[in-house]
C-alpha cells in the first residue's frame, strides 16, 4: 500500500506547492515545508514541531517556525498545501482526474484514512481535524497525506 499512496501523499513537496508558498514570503523550501506540514498543528512552538516530526537536527526547526507564523497562519498555510498539492497531482495523473474512477478511489481512501486511532500519532490527529476536500483530487491526496 505504501508503493501506491506514498507518491501521492509526496506531491505535496514537489515544485507547484513549493512555488505556492514562495509566493506567499516563505524565504527557501524548508520555509513552506514546515508551515505546511506544522500547520495542522496549530500555533505551537518549535520545540513541539521538532519533537512531533523528531527527525531533523536540533534547531532545524527553530529556524523556521515561529518565523513563518509571521508570513502566514496555519490556516492558511493549510489552504496553501491543499491546493498546491492537488493542482500537483492534477499535472501528474492527467486526464484521470476527470475520470469516475478517481472519484471512487478518493471516497475510498478517504474512509480508509479516518479509520485508525489517533492516539500516540499527534501530526495524524492534526491531519484528521481538518475538513477532507470535496473536490475529488484534493480529497485523494488528504486521504495519501493521512494514510
């Protein structure tokens, strides 16, 4: 399963969304990586993103959140991601994004996405508050984002 959603769910690091966030006064890449990424969980500081994510090393994060909350606000950060990363995947899969099929398989996945606990998982809970897109393209890529 992994093979097939996790390069839907990677959209959202390719060029549209990072172009989006360049737009809107992020300085570089990591700058809309985290505040699209920490954006679900609101505005906490950067010790809660660093221990969340846990990867990266100490101070990666503090060089971008909170500056970032000074450009934008998670919400719209939030918007930002979605749509950058659904016009992404939009370019990627072509003319199947009109399809019913891509219809069927948002659906899915989106009731597979909401199906495990939220417990222990702090970014996957952020992830599960947010409203899942109607549109059948950002709706399939939430659903990769959470799964």
């Amino acid at each position: 399963m992994f093979e097939l959603v996790e390069p839907i769910a990677t959209v959202t690091f390719s060029e549209v969304p990072n172009e989006a966030f360049l737009a809107l006064g992020m300085r570089n890449y990591w700058d809309g990586y985290f505040a699209g990424r920490a954006a679900p969980l609101g505005l906490v500081p950067a010790e809660v993103v660093h221990a969340v994510f846990y990867n990266f090393a100490d101070g990666e994060v503090a060089r971008h959140i909170p500056w970032v909350w000074g450009k934008t606000t998670p919400q719209e950060a939030i918007a930002v991601r979605e749509r950058g990363s659904a016009t992404a995947l939009r370019q990627m899969i072509g003319e199947l994004a009109d399809s019913r099929g891509l219809v069927r398989v948002a659906e899915l996945a989106a009731r597979a996405a909401v199906s495990a606990p939220t417990e222990g998982r702090a970014l996957y809970a952020g992830l599960r508050a947010l409203a899942v897109p109607q549109e059948p393209v950002a709706r399939l890529w939430h659903a990769a984002t959470l799964l």
